[in-house]
C-alpha cells in the first residue's frame, strides 16, 4: 500500500520534470534520490507515534500511513473550532491549531527528516549539480509537509463545503498553502532561536522536550477541547472584540479567507489579506536567503560532534561528581556502597537519557491532563465551598489523587530496564557483585524519590493547607501504600537490571495482565482505604504495617539474584 | 608456578553453532598474551567467558585457584576488562560512570576519586572529566573504559582491542601501560588482530581460528616453529585457506569490467 503511494507521490512530484530541467537539474538523479529519500521517510517513526507505542524503528514500513492518519486524526479534532458561530473567531481558532501542531509535527521530525546532515557525507561528494541537490531538497520539504497538511486540512474543507458553501471550501485552499508557508518560516525561526541560544550539545534534549510537549498538547487536545467547547458558553465569543488579536498570524488568514469568501470591501479584511500574502513571500525570501545557510552550518556542527572541544575545560571541583541533593538523598535512603552508586546512576540517567524521558514524562503530562480533567468535573459538580466546610464527601477525589501516583510510578518503574545504550550494561555483569538486587533496589529507590515523593510533599501540603491537619493520618496512609505498592511492582517488574535492555514490544496479553495486577493491588489499598477513612487510629495501625511490608519488599528486592534476573 | 588462568577443554555454543571447540590455555602470572584470531575466531567469546559475563559454557575454567563456575564473584574483583566496543552510558561524564563503576566494586568514593582523577589525567582527559559523554571521540570513550578497567587495581586485565580509534600517541601510552603493568606483576589478556601491535606487546602469542587454537608460544618459538615470517604471515598461512592477495586481484578485475 505504501510503496505505491510512494510511487504515485513520485510520479505526481516529477510531472514537471520538463520545467526542472530548464532550471539544470538533472531528472534520474533527482528521482533515484527522492526515491531513497522517501523509502527512508517511511521507515523513520514519527516523534508523536514513539512516545505512544513500544515499536521499535526496525519493523517500520509504512511510517507515512500512519503519519497521514495521524493528521486526519488531528484535523478532525480541530473541527471543535467550528462551534464558534462567528466566522473571523471559528477560522483564527481552527488556524492557530493548525500553526501550533503543524509547528510541532515539523520541529520534532525536521533534523532526522528534512535536513539530513549525512547529505554532506553522501550526496555531496557525488558528482550532482546543487540546482539538483536543491531541487531534491526542496521537493522532498514539500513532499514532506503535503503529507500532514493534506489529510489534516481534509476535515475543515468538507466541513466549509458543507456548512458554508462550495466556493468557501475553494477559497479555503490557498489560505492554506500561505498558512503553510508561514508555519515553515516558523519553524525556521525557532529552530534557529533554540540553536543560538543553547550549545548544539543541548539542542538534541531541547527538541526531545519539544517532542514530549508536543505528545502532551496532542492528548490533552483531545481529551479537553471537545468538552470545553460543548459545556460553556463560549461559542458565542468574538474575538474581534479585541484589539490584540492583530498580533495573532491566525486572524490575518482568517480575515483574509473571509475576504475571498464574501468579497465584502471591509478595510480589515483587506488589511488581514495583504498581511497574509506578504508575510509568507517575504518569509520564504527570509528563509532562503538568510535561515537555510546558517541553518545547514549550524546543524552540520551538532552531528560531527566537533563542538565539544570548543567547551571550556571544567573547573569545577573533583569533589562534586553528583550534585548535592541527589547525594544526601542517596546516604538518607540506600545502605551500601554499590546500592548507593545504582540509586545516583539511575538518578542520572532518568533526567538525562532521551529515551527514557520519550517514554515515561509524556506519561506525567497525561496524568496531569486526567487529573485537570477531574478536577474541572468535580468543580462543575460540587461547589468548591462544600469541599472547603467539610460537607462534601472528600475521600474519592483525595484517595485518587494519593493513589494517582503510584501510577506514575508503575509507568517509571516499567522502562527502567530499557536503554538504547543497552550493552553498556556489561559493566554491572562484569562487577564482582553477590546479588544483582542491590543495583537494582538503589534503582528503584531512586526512582521512587525522585518521581514519588514530589508529588507526594506536594499533595500533602497542599491538602493540610486547604482542608486542614485532621487530614494527616489519611494522607500518611495514603502515601505508605503508594510506596508499598510501588515496591510490590518494582519487585515484580524489575527481573532486569537497570537501563540494560532492548526496548522490546510487549505483548497485548502481557499488557493486560500487567493492568490487571496493577488494579488488584491498587484495589487492596485503595478500598479498605476508603471504608477506614474516618477510623484515625485504625488507619495508624495500619500505617505501621504497611510500612513494614514496604521494608520488607525492599529488603527482598535487595536478594534478587543473579539466576533470577531474566536476559 | 600455578598458572594463573586455566582453561580446559572449554566448548560454548550459540544455538546450534559452536564457537569455541575446546580450547586449552596454561597462563602464568605477570605474562602479556596476545591472543589473535581472525573475525570470528572465538576471541571475543573467550573474552567474555574469562570475565563472567556467558556462564554457560562447558569446560574447566580456573583463575587464581578458583573456579570460574562456582567463585565468579570473587573471580571478578580479580578482573579488569576493557571491551571490545566503546561501550559506555553515554549521558553520563567520566566522572559519574567511573564512580558508578568505584560502587560497584566497592571502592570507597575517596579512593575512587583520586585514582580517576589521576589517571584520567595521565590519558590527556582532565579537562573532560565532567563532560558528558555523548560529545567524546571513539578514542576518548576508549580512555575513560581503559581506567574503568584499572581503577580497582585489577590482577588480571583483558583488553578486547583497546587500541581501537585511538590516536598514535595515546597508542603509545597504551603499549607503555601494558609493558609498565606488566612488570608490576599484573597478567595481561590482549585480544586484538593488529599484528604488529602483538608481535611488540606480548610475550606468548595465542593465536586461534575457528574455535581452536592453533599455535601457542612466544615470537620466537612460533617462529621455530612455522619458518621465519612475520607474524601477518604466520597469521594468514594458518587461518586463511585460499591466497589472499587473491581477493585483490579480483576486486581489480571487477572494476575493470
């Protein structure tokens, strides 16, 4: 199916071949280039898609359908702007949607993608023209960004077809095309910012935050946009109340698609016209002239790696390997020597290893988008003064809160084994260590207080301060159980060590029955929890005991041996 | 003298295929060997068999009087291995990765941090000590597993190709370290198939192809032995059956067609 859309996108790109020729490019290099190009684009997994599921790069072959979907998704998504009754807010909303996650779409895949350093090593020391060079460059750049654009724009134009008329979906089309260009100058310009701003060293990690944020935005798109546009009586707004909104690019394309639309002789709309076709020409002007140079310079430096010799010699003391904190937060929780250096490695390589962060901290963002998500239902339900006087049932939102986290956890916990450095891990396999299970307790460990016990000061705190200290033994129970039950998953999941694996597919079954166990443990804290919720010294005996077991689990994580690690 | 490491009759599998077909080996303290091979060989296997990391062998292997079977872990506070690929966690500096590496040797950190901080500088890497290791050349991964290997102060070192990308003064000190350690009364396991690095750095020279070995003794023994050639001539004549300067003629002939 996909080669021959890569076939057809081929022959569609190549229909002027006459045209390029008179412009010197040289046709069956052209073609046989886009051809590997494109063959690549379909191999290559998506920034968004990577963080969703657990597929590896290798089985990938058709990475453009499943981009292409992904875009028709979106653009469906955006169709809530439509619930906005004025035209100039409905069109700004829906194109500003467009310019963000079309931004995002390209600023995640542009360096592996659209300007491919490796060029330089492969291309260019064959005998090609650079017309030719360029002309591959520029049509693959094309290529690339019609295959979201397209699919995404698809909803609106059948849904302009439909609710406005067959003429406005028309004028809808080169609206779009602006709005692309401008998007791409976008880009331009923030990849350049980020890369003057920081070393080349940091730029890879910026755009794995870029990346991560994204997959936040796109969930949390999905699960709050519908909702907020169905309940409140937003639809109604216009924005061309304010005067700011000039300062929007969105509302210049939404104006000037007006003005095609109605032909009515409107000042603004003439204005939002002229803007939005002069601010692309002129952008793309920018682009060529002054972006693509620096850009290709600056990029060629992040891949050779030549960079690091221009960073000055650390001064910085001997004495501080590890940061502060994480060393007193070693001493406080770990016991021995090899425990501790587990417990600050995996500290390290939790905020450093980009594929660790891909996985596990668009997790968080999701929980956050839940938990806002609750928050906004419970607000709609209750008043907040019911919750504050105490006549409000308070046990289900606090006990998922509390029990939320060990959530979080699980999602940490389960991708610590896995490493794109996977063999470095020869390294605990050569050490002459009597049980594996101090790496990985001090591993565990670390995660714990580093993902767990933030959110758990946080909550405690902030629940003490609204509601008040009556709250102490609930809360106290609460987060025991969390590090019980983190414990028992860390026991369970952890059969590796630490950041020593292929990140391998996990299967449906293994799946499900992961979720499973995750309900009943959390079921048999949760629910006793909630019927002892108002017994304080019940709950306090309680509390010793679960802290007990938690020890105890712990101490038996520390005895895995090297015959019960799985390979 | 008790040999220091003993392997008898050591056979490994992959699956099916077997890679080592008994190999036997007597070494004694304080000797370098240099145990070369083409592609394939079995060297690697043999490599990481000695330091513990593929259990499942057949065969006797005894280092300092232990059983590699039963003893492994003391075996490995014996050892310092250098593998064959930069493999490191690259996201970390040289300092953390060889403090984690102090931890799990049980090095107090004192002790850990001067050692690194000291031998670091010898490799030409102080400057570096706090950059992380995404940005490092081939050859500075190299140096930093090169003090990986010796900040226990290891017994016995198997080196897996440590000469691999590096510059030729850092070769230099390499071969000086080895000689240097040698006289210190540490045994040396160099694995590699630059001959001529071999022929200059160890005493006995192992050489072994498809899983057996197939000479063993000093440069001059093997020279007795096989006629006076050097070692590359030994070296093909036993491991390669056709002519190799066969192979370039008829890259020639194709690129002429």
């Amino acid at each position: 199916m996909s080669k021959h859309l890569t076939k057809f996108i081929l022959w569609f790109v190549l229909l002027p071949a006459s045209l390029y020729k008179k412009f010197g490019v040289e046709i069956p290099k052209l073609k046989s280039i886009l051809n590997a190009k494109l063959l690549m684009d379909d191999r290559r997994v998506n920034g968004l898609y990577k963080t969703k599921s657990g597929q590896h790069d290798h089985n990938v072959s058709s990475a453009t359908l499943i981009t292409m979907f992904i875009s028709l998704i979106m653009g469906a998504v955006f169709l809530t702007a439509f619930t906005f009754e004025k035209d100039l807010t409905c069109f700004t909303v829906y194109f500003s949607f467009v310019i963000i996650i079309l931004s995002l779409f390209l600023i995640t895949d542009f360096t592996q993608v659209l300007i491919d350093v490796k060029d330089n090593y492969i291309i260019l020391p064959k005998p090609i023209r650079a017309n030719t060079f360029i002309a591959t460059r520029l049509l693959h750049i094309f290529i690339h960004v019609s295959k979201i654009v397209i699919p995404m724009s698809l909803p609106a134009l059948i849904m302009i077809g439909i609710t406005r008329s067959v003429w406005g979906a028309f004028s809808f089309i080169p609206i779009m095309i602006l709005l692309t260009t401008f998007t791409l100058f976008l880009v331009n310009a923030i990849y350049l910012f980020i890369l003057k701003i920081f070393s080349p060293e940091k730029f890879k990690s910026i755009i794995t935050s870029v990346q991560i944020v994204f997959a936040i935005v796109i969930y949390g798109s999905f699960q709050l946009m519908p909702r907020m546009m169905n309940e409140s009586g937003l639809n109604e707004a216009d924005i061309t109340d304010y005067t700011f909104i000039w300062l929007i690019p969105s509302y210049w394309f939404a104006g000037a698609w007006k003005f095609i639309y109605s032909f009515t002789p409107d000042m603004n709309l003439m204005i939002c016209a002229l803007l939005s076709v002069a601010v692309p020409i002129v952008s793309i002007w920018l682009v060529i002239k002054y972006f693509a140079p620096a850009f290709q310079n600056k990029l060629t430096l992040i891949s050779s790696g030549s960079s690091s010799k221009q960073i000055k010699a650390d001064t910085q003391d001997i004495t501080n390997i590890h940061p502060g904190y994480s060393l007193l937060l070693a001493k406080i929780f770990t016991q021995n020597v090899a425990e501790r250096g587990a417990f600050l490695f995996t500290w390290k390589m939790t905020t450093r290893s980009r594929d660790f962060k891909m996985k596990v901290y668009p997790q968080f963002g999701y929980l956050i988008v839940i938990i806002a998500l609750m928050f906004y239902r419970s607000v709609s339900h209750h008043s907040i003064n019911a919750l504050l006087d105490g006549t409000a049932d308070i046990r289900i939102p606090l006990l998922t809160l509390i029990y939320l986290s060990s959530f979080i956890l699980l999602g940490a916990i389960t991708q610590l084994p896995y490493s794109e450095n996977f063999n470095a891990s020869w390294l605990f396999h050569t050490s002459p260590l009597k049980n594996p299970g101090q790496i990985i307790s001090g591993s565990i460990k670390a995660t714990i207080v580093k993902f767990c016990l933030p959110i758990i000061l946080f909550v405690m705190l902030a629940s003490i301060s609204v509601i008040g200290t009556q709250l102490i033994p609930n809360l106290l129970f609460g987060f025991v159980n969390t590090m019980l039950i983190s414990s028992i998953i860390g026991r369970i999941m952890m059969n590796k060590l630490p950041f020593s694996s292929p990140r391998k597919n996990m299967s449906e079954g293994q799946n499900t029955a992961k979720g499973f166990f995750m309900l009943f443990v959390f079921g048999a804290c949760a629910i006793p929890h909630y019927f002892l919720f108002n017994f304080n010294w019940v709950i306090s005996i309680f509390t010793i005991i679960s802290a007990g077991g938690t020890h105890m689990v712990l101490q038996s994580i520390k005895n895995i041996s090297w015959s019960e690690l799985k390979e | 003298m008790e040999p220091i490491i003993s392997i008898k009759n050591l056979y490994k599998n992959y699956g099916k295929k077997e890679v080592l077909k008994g190999i036997n080996l007597d070494i004694y303290p304080g000797q370098v060997i240099g145990y070369i091979g083409p592609n394939g060989a079995g060297k690697s296997t043999t490599v990481k068999i000695l330091c513990g990391l593929l259990p499942d062998y057949r065969g006797e292997v005894i280092i300092k009087g232990l059983n590699l079977k039963t003893d492994s872990i003391q075996i490995k506070r014996l050892l310092g291995y250098v593998p064959e690929l930069a493999e490191l966690y690259e996201v970390l500096t040289p300092a953390e990765f060889l403090s984690l590496v102090g931890d799990l040797y049980e090095l107090p950190p004192e002790t850990t941090k001067t050692r690194m901080e000291k031998i670091l500088a010898a490799l030409d890497l102080k400057d570096n000590l706090h950059q992380r290791m995404d940005t490092f050349s081939k050859g500075m991964k190299q140096k930093v597993l090169i003090a990986s290997a010796l900040i226990h102060n290891p017994e016995i070192i198997i080196l897996d190709e440590p000469l691999n990308g590096l510059d030729a003064n850092t070769v230099i000190i390499i071969k000086h370290l080895i000689s240097n350690l040698a006289k210190e009364g540490k045994t040396i396991f160099y694995c590699s198939h630059m001959m001529d690095i071999v022929e200059k750095v160890s005493e006995k020279i192992v050489l072994i192809n498809d899983g057996r070995v197939v000479a063993n003794g000093t440069f001059l023994e093997l020279k007795d032995q096989l006629g006076d050639k050097s070692l590359e001539q030994m070296f093909a004549g036993l491991t390669s059956g056709n002519s190799l300067s066969g192979a370039a003629e008829e890259i020639i002939l194709a690129m002429n067609q």
